[in-house]
C-alpha cells in the first residue's frame, strides 16, 4: 500500500482527540498578510475554514485589506498618512476603506468560501450594531475603538450553519459616523464577546520569535509584558500581543498569532499536538498541551 495514504490515515486518526475537542467551539480567524492577495491562498483558506464548519466548529473571519485600500486611495489621487503605523482616516478615506473592505475584500472571501462549497455571509461592525466605536487618537481621524459589542447576529449565523465574514468598519455613537478599526482589533473584541475558544491572528511572520529569533511555541500574559518590556516583542508584533492580551483579559481561552502563509496554518494549529506558531493562554494553562483548555 502507498506509503502517503498510510500516512494520511495516521494523521485523520491523531487529529480525532482534537475533533472532538473543538466540537461546537468558536474559533475567530483574523485573516490578512500577503495570502489575502493570492487566489490559490484564499482559495486554500477558504477550504480550512469550510471544513473547519464540517466538523463542528463555529469559525467567524475578520480580515483586513490595507493593499487594497492603499491601491483604491491611489487610484482616485488620495494621499495615504500613517502615524505610528496607523492610517490616518479623513472622511474621504473612511469612505473608501468602506467600499473596498465591505464591498470587494469582504465579498472576495464569502465567494471564496461558497466555491468550497461552504455557506458565508458578509458583514461589517456597521450591520446590527455588530460593533460600535469611538475615535481612537484625535490624530487619526476616524480610526475607531470598539467600546460595544452586539453578537447576537453571529450566533444567529452559526445557528443556521452559516459562516460569518466580518469588515472591521464600525459605526459611531452618533450612527451617521463611519469609523475604521483595525482587523486584529476587531477579531480581538469579536473574540472577546464571543468568549471564543480560540483567536487565530494569520500574519505574515511565523509567531513571537525571541531575542535569538527562534519561534517561542508557548508564552503566558507575563512572558509577552517581559518581552515587550524588554524590546525583544517589538514593531509591528507589538499591536498584535496587545490585541492577544485584551482578548484574554475579555475572556478569550487562547490566542494564537501564526504565519498565514503556511499550507493549512489553521487547521495545523488546531488538529495537531504541535499546532503552528505561538499560542498566548494564561499562566495557569500555559504548559498544558497545545490543545487542551
């Protein structure tokens, strides 16, 4: 018999433990980085998060689309200003982050879904109050963050077997107000309102590495405040551990920040004893296995 289907059979096996385990659990998928704009990556994506629904789980997707935004702002002649790494939204920004994250990142990803034979629908924070927001710097403009949540219309998806795909566009306190959140900020508070299982940061690097640059598998909440402290978490990893940390602090069991570009980074993460990339718990289940609780 062919060694690779004996060795596939292995692996269907071990991963049942982890099946079962993630049975009915919400797992909240932050999908952005250089995969979002190859269409055999989302195709590949797309497949994960369809079986992931297969088997039970309740996957919810928030991506991001900054290319896409820098690509549409340059096309109509608007100049994009970051402060500290953050886009400075003006009210002729916010509308096009709008348009291109609800009206063609977002769709892209529900077809994605559907050609994998999968059930999506789309929505943005501004749908159902789903998120509600406030400026974050007076400086950015209308950058906004989350200060209500209102998840019912998530549950109602995974009721009806539907996976929800998430633009992280919120409305304001005034409802006339548009405001951009950023991705991993709102997987973040989706996540904690949810009180998910697991949030999956998908990224473009391959986790938390440490001051030799090797990958740290495990750390607890103290561990990432020591390394950032000590400038070993630094740059763009930094907004993605303070994301991690509130998460916790909401409710959420784990986070896991992990490279997207990696061939079923997901599904590795969550159906193998080792997973993929760096898992973010509390200090009292730090050390358990990479699946449990």
């Amino acid at each position: 018999m062919d060694r690779d289907w004996i060795a596939t059979a292995k692996t269907l096996s071990e991963a049942l433990p982890y099946l079962q385990r993630y049975s009915g659990a919400v797992v909240v998928v932050k999908f952005g980085g250089n995969a979002m704009g190859d269409a055999a990556a989302m195709a590949e994506f797309a497949r994960d998060i369809v079986l992931m629904r297969q088997v039970g789980v309740n996957p919810v997707v928030v991506h991001g689309g900054g290319p896409m935004i820098n690509e549409m702002l340059g096309k109509l002649g608007i100049e994009s200003r970051f402060v500290r790494g953050k886009r400075v939204t003006d009210q002729a920004t916010v509308e096009v982050v709008e348009m291109v994250l609800t009206g063609l990142v977002n769709k892209r990803i529900v077809q994605a879904i559907m050609d994998e034979g999968g059930r999506a629908v789309g929505l943005s924070g501004k749908d159902d109050d789903l998120m509600v927001a406030e400026a974050d710097d007076p400086e950015l403009g209308f950058v906004g963050r989350p200060v209500e949540m209102n998840v019912q219309v998530l549950r109602d998806l995974f009721e009806a077997g539907i996976i929800p795909v998430v633009a992280p566009v919120a409305t304001g306190m005034d409802p006339n107000e548009t405001f951009n959140v950023n991705g991993d900020t709102a997987a973040g508070a989706i996540a904690g309102a949810l009180q998910a299982d697991r949030l999956l940061l998908l990224t473009d690097v391959s986790g938390v590495k440490d001051a030799s640059g090797e990958v740290v598998t495990q750390l607890s909440p103290e561990q990432v405040r020591q390394m950032t402290a000590d400038g070993i978490i630094a740059g763009g990893m930094i907004p993605k551990t303070e994301t991690a940390l509130a998460a916790l602090d909401e409710g959420v069991r784990a986070v896991v920040i992990l490279d997207g570009r990696l061939p079923n980074a997901a599904l590795l993460e969550l159906f193998t004893e080792h997973g993929a990339g760096s898992i973010i718990r509390s200090t009292e289940s730090s050390m358990k296995p990479r699946g449990a609780a």
